[in-house]
C-alpha cells in the first residue's frame, strides 16, 4: 500500500510525497526473514522517520521496494521531486539546487519526519547531503548512493543533450520503452533488463504512444545547476553518520567514494557487488545487505 500525501514545495510547488506500508513478500521471495502471517510490515508510531529522494528522472516508486522493507521499523516517505513522478511540472518554476533542497525541507516538516535518515539515489543524494548540511537539526542519518561529489563539466551536459535528443519518442508500447533502454540504447553495453523496466516506470500514454513523464528540458535545467560544480566543501559540513554506497559497475569510483568517507565527519562506506548506477532497484536483495549494519548502527545511538 502506498498512501499519497501532498506537500507545497519551495514557491508553492506541489509535491507528491508516498508513505508505504505492505504486507512482506515471503522470505524465499524477498530474501529477508519472513513475518508472522497476516501482519503488515507497518511501523509503530512514533517509529524514526526516512525520507527516499529519486535521482533525476526517477520517481518515489523506484524506492518502493526499499520503502516496504523500512516500513516495519520505520516511517519511510518517497518523494515525487518538482518537474518528476506525480508532483508538479510548471515551466516556470525554479529547478536549482536551492529549490530541491527547499522542498526536501519541506517536506520533512511538513510530514513530521525529523530527525529523519534521508537515502538518496544520484542527484536526490546530493539533494540529501546539501540539506543534511543547512539543517542539520532535521537529519540524523544519510545514505549516499552513486552520487560524485566531484564536478561533471560541460562535456557531460553535452553527452546528455544529445541522449535525450536520441530518444525514438514517441515509443508505440511499454514494451519498446524496455527495449530500447535495456537493450537498444547506445549508453547500453550489454542487455540491462532492469534499466528498462525503470524507465518503463516514468513515462506515460499520450495520444501518439508514451512519453516520459517529465519535460527533457526541465530534467538538463535541473542537471545544469550542480554538474559544474564540485560538492566536497557541503559534504564536508555534514555532521550525522553518513553512507556512501557505489554499485561495483556504477558511476561513482571507489578512489572518489573512499575520499567522500574520508572528507565526510562521520563517514562509512559499502559497496553492491555485480551492481551499476541503479543498485537499490536492479539488486535490491544486495542493496539491502550493504545498507543494513548502517541502520543497525543507527538504532543503537
């Protein structure tokens, strides 16, 4: 179950902000211990608060896998991020660092969250580490995962122009729309199944065939205002224990991520073996092992 909650964002941008409770999967389904038949992985009140943040073009369901398995502990909220999923879209409206910052704030107060752990997949990671650092009152732990703290450069804004641009939309069916991602896409090296399912995720059936959910335009605005910058001196400012988690085959190195622990006050690291870039949502069973001695550690401060 995924119950939506509507939060007003920086500039009275509406978000769509999903709290999730599911019964667990079986054990030899999910890979965890199973609970007592008929109980609801839902947590207690009062339970710690998470707040998922997506990377850019993702969307609050790609975390509902890692959500349902925080539910029975915690009170775990994916958030929809301005310009993404089923939050709002309006062509004038700031996509900076500042306004995502600002509506990830917003949405832990609003939603009564803090002190919550943030996890946050690509850009909603550094989303998660900026505020981490401007309020530090409202976060007690952080999960990075796959996210530079180094700057991109303008050769990688070039890189994803034209990627965009190379899209065959409209795609005539969710099955072209996996297709292409998984297999056909040149930023493919070998057949990726769950790539394409991920991108199947965010777009939706227009009158020509499906589109994405999220305007091209709007997703490079929001990249251009941090690829050019390096983040450490932020990283550095955040002072609750922090993970920083790389898939093996992902686009954060481990010399980078080892130097983020290392900059980091109070820095941890893991890594997901035979995993890229979408570790939390291709190798789910894994992603879980390497995060949970962390939220151990944290339950026991």
């Amino acid at each position: 179950m995924a119950r939506r909650i509507d939060v007003m964002g920086a500039g009275g941008v509406r978000l769509a902000a999903w709290e999730f409770a599911d019964p667990p999967k079986p054990e030899a389904e999910s890979g965890l211990p199973a609970a007592r038949p008929g109980i609801e992985a839902e947590a207690e009140p009062g339970a710690p608060g998470v707040l998922l943040l997506h990377g850019l073009m993702g969307r609050a369901s790609h975390w509902a896998a890692t959500a349902r398995w925080l539910a029975g502990r915690h009170r775990a909220v994916a958030l929809d991020q301005r310009g993404h999923g089923q939050s709002d879209k309006p062509p004038r409206a700031a996509y900076t660092r500042e306004a995502y910052v600002d509506d990830a704030e917003a949405a832990l107060e609003q939603l009564g969250l803090a002190p919550a752990l943030l996890i946050g997949h690509a850009m909603g990671a550094l989303t998660a580490w900026q505020l981490a650092a401007k309020r530090p009152d409202l976060v007690r732990g952080l999960i990075i995962c796959d996210m530079r703290a180094s700057a991109l450069g303008a050769a990688s804004q070039r890189e994803w122009a034209e990627w965009f641009r190379a899209w065959p939309v409209p795609f005539a069916s969710l099955a072209d729309v996996r297709k292409w991602f998984g297999e056909d896409d040149p930023w493919v090296e070998r057949p990726h199944p769950a790539r394409g399912a991920f991108y199947a995720e965010v777009m939706h059936e227009a009158a020509d065939g499906w589109r994405p959910v999220f305007e091209p335009e709007q997703m490079l605005s929001s990249r251009e205002t941090w690829v050019y910058d390096a983040h450490w001196e932020e990283l550095a400012q955040v002072r609750c224990p922090t993970l920083v988690v790389r898939g093996v085959d992902g686009e954060l190195g481990r010399a980078e991520a080892q130097e983020m622990v290392r900059v980091l006050p109070h820095g941890v690291y893991a890594e997901v073996p035979e995993a890229g870039h979408l570790a939390h949502y291709d190798s789910p069973v894994a992603w879980r092992a390497a995060v949970s001695p962390f939220l151990d550690s944290l339950r026991g401060d």
